[in-house]
C-alpha cells in the first residue's frame, strides 16, 4: 500500500510587496533582485495573523475539494520555521481551529526542506496502515523573523504555504513512489536565527542587536544549494531509473531561479517541466512546494512523474519522486 496525494490546498495574503517597495526601505533595486534571484514581488501578512491561519485556509480548500469533514482527519503535520508560538505546535492551533478533534498533531522543523521532511512522515503513518487521512502542511510567515533594514535577506523571503492530503492507494501506478532526505548540521553556522532559542533567549541586548531575524551568508549557502539539490535529484531519478523525459514536473523549492535552473540542467528537463512560481511569492520557505501543487493542481494529469526537491537551512536537502494520483477538476 501506497500513499498518495488526493487533494492540495494554498494561501498567500493579499498584501503584496514588490521589489520597488523594497527600494525604499534598503539599498537595492529591481534589477538587483530579478536578476540575482528571479523574485518580482512577495506577499506579506498582517498582524495579528500567523503561520497556523496560512494552514487552516489550505485546509479548508482540502475539505471542499474531497468533501470530507474535519472529523475524518487522523493526523496533522505541519513544517514550519515561524510557529505561532514556540509551545504549543502549530499543528495542534491548526487541528484547534480547523474542527479536526480526532486527529493528533504536531511540528516538523527542518526550514526549506520541512515540507519534504514532513510529507516522508506522513507517508508512513498511511504505508503501515495506521491512518487513512493525514493533512501535511508546509507553512511560513517568514516576514515575523525577517529584518526589513538587512538587504541580505529582506529581498528573498515572503510569507504563505499550503497543505495536502494523504490518503492509501491500492492502485500501484500512483503515489509517492520513492524518497531521499538529507541533513548535516555543520552547515547551521551559515543560516540561522541567532536568539529566540534555549542557547540564547530573548533578553533586551538580543532584540537590540536583531537576533531574532534570519541570518544569512547567501554566497555559502548557495554554492551547498546548487549542488546538493542538484545532487539528490539526479539521485533519486538514477535509483527509480527515470531519463528527463521520463519526468514529467520539477516542483523544486523555490529559492533561487538560479538554483532551480541549475538543477533542471542535471536532470536534463525541458524548461517547461520546470514549474516556477518565484517571481509572485519569493522564498516561503516550508510553503514553497504545496504553493506550487495549488497554483499548477491543474496541469498535472493522473500518473504524472513529479520530483520535488528542497534545500535549506540545517542544512537540509531532499528530493521526493511521485506518481501523481487524480486527474484535474473539469
Ligand atoms: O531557502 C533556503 C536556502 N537559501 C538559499 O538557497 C539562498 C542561497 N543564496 C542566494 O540565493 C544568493 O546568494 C543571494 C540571492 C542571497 C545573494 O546573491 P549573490 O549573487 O550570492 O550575491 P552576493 O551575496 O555574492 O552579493 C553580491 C553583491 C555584494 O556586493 P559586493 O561585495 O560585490 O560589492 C553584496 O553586498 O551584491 C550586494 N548585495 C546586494 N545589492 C543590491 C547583496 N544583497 C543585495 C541587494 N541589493 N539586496
């Protein structure tokens, strides 16, 4: 028994902020940002709102689309770097807010690559037979760990996601078919957020010195994104022995166009196998992937090939190869 994918849900707020908004707040210009990274503009939510609310919007989608109730959900996970609060999980404020009282829930943290992270173990609870719906989110209000005077960082990030639900499939020509996830600490040094956590928590000197925003070092981090994610990704279609024209979609995590591209090229794909969504989002981080599943659902037709791949803070990296399991809504 496999798992599969049987419904996807996504939400970005209305709120949009383009790279001319940016200009205004740091030393950088259009140009810069589209042509280092691909990023047009990126959403940006309100106070007062939080990670668990991009989730519950996605969920609410999931439960029309298949018209089941809350109830029926056995399991909720939710990849996210931006919890509502550090305790309880988001996941448990989601299952709260979204009605789904049967179902246990908790986080999975592995920044980028926590949607893939998180889809892997949703995945198992349904492959022993243990659940039959399972929602896993990827989710990030990146905008509330973000220092709008840090041009290294500011430009790239936005705030959405999305979710899927993952039910058994006795069809074997559908579902997740195969994954690689990857992790290596060492790489913590060059992507973090300084204060915030138990080695160094909130105090008037770390807000001071902006602590509880991300640090970057973009070059470094860059150099490891291109060739791990290129990496994994030729891996896993060596291991299902897939060619670029087996492959039908490329969902990668959506950091770079740079990083994308370079990835599409060792796996020797079409540029319109590559799906993109960048320009309208930036990096949401553990939203990326289910952000691109519900602004392309519509493409993707029954037993399509699709690899996911992510890399990101840890470091952490992966790549996901699926079947895809239903055709679109007509
Ligand atoms: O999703 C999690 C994983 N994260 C990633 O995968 C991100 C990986 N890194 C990147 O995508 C890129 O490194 C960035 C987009 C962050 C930066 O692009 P880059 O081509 O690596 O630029 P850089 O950091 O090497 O900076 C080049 C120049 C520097 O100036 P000098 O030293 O050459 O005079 C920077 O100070 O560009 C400058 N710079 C900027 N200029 C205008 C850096 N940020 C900006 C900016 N606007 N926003």
């Amino acid at each position: 028994m496999r798992a599969a994918i049987t419904a996807v849900g996504g939400y970005v707020p209305e709120r949009v902020v383009t790279n001319k908004d940016l200009e205004k707040l740091v030393d950088t210009s259009d140009e810069w940002i589209q042509s280092r990274t691909g990023i047009k503009e990126r959403r940006i939510m309100e106070d007062g709102t939080a990670t668990s609310d991009i989730c519950v919007e996605a969920i609410k989608q999931i439960l029309v689309k298949r018209n089941i109730t809350a109830e029926e959900i056995d399991l909720i996970i939710v990849a996210t770097v931006t919890p509502d609060l550090v305790f309880p999980a988001t996941g448990n404020i989601v299952s709260d807010k979204t009605g789904a009282i049967n179902a246990w829930s908790f986080d999975i943290g592995a920044a980028c690559s926590g949607f893939l992270y998180a889809l892997e173990t949703g995945s198992k609870f349904i492959e022993c037979g243990k659940h039959k719906k399972v929602i896993v989110c990827g989710a990030d209000k990146m905008s509330s760990i973000i220092n709008y005077e840090d041009r290294n960082t500011c430009i790239i990030f936005g705030d959405g996601g999305g979710a899927v639900l993952l039910e058994p499939t006795e069809d074997d020509s559908v579902g997740i078919m195969d994954s690689i996830l990857k992790s290596d600490g060492s790489g913590r040094e060059f992507l973090h957020q300084k204060a915030g956590g138990s080695l160094k928590p909130a105090s008037h000197e770390t807000i001071d010195a902006r602590e509880h925003a991300v640090f970057q070092e973009g070059k470094t981090v860059f150099k490891f994104a291109v060739t791990n994610m290129a990496d994994v990704s030729r891996e896993i279609m060596d291991r299902n022995n897939l060619s670029g024209e087996d492959i039908d979609y490329l969902c990668a995590h959506q950091a770079n166009l740079r990083i994308i591209d370079a990835t599409a090229k060792r796996m020797e794909l079409d540029d319109d196998k590559v799906l993109i969504n960048i320009q309208k989002y930036g990096n949401t981080t553990a939203g990326t992937i289910p952000l691109l599943f519900s602004d392309f659902e519509k493409r993707f037709k029954k037993g399509d090939n699709i690899v996911l791949a992510a890399f990101g803070g840890g470091f952490t990296w992966g790549a996901t190869y699926l079947k895809w399991a239903y055709n679109p809504e007509t």
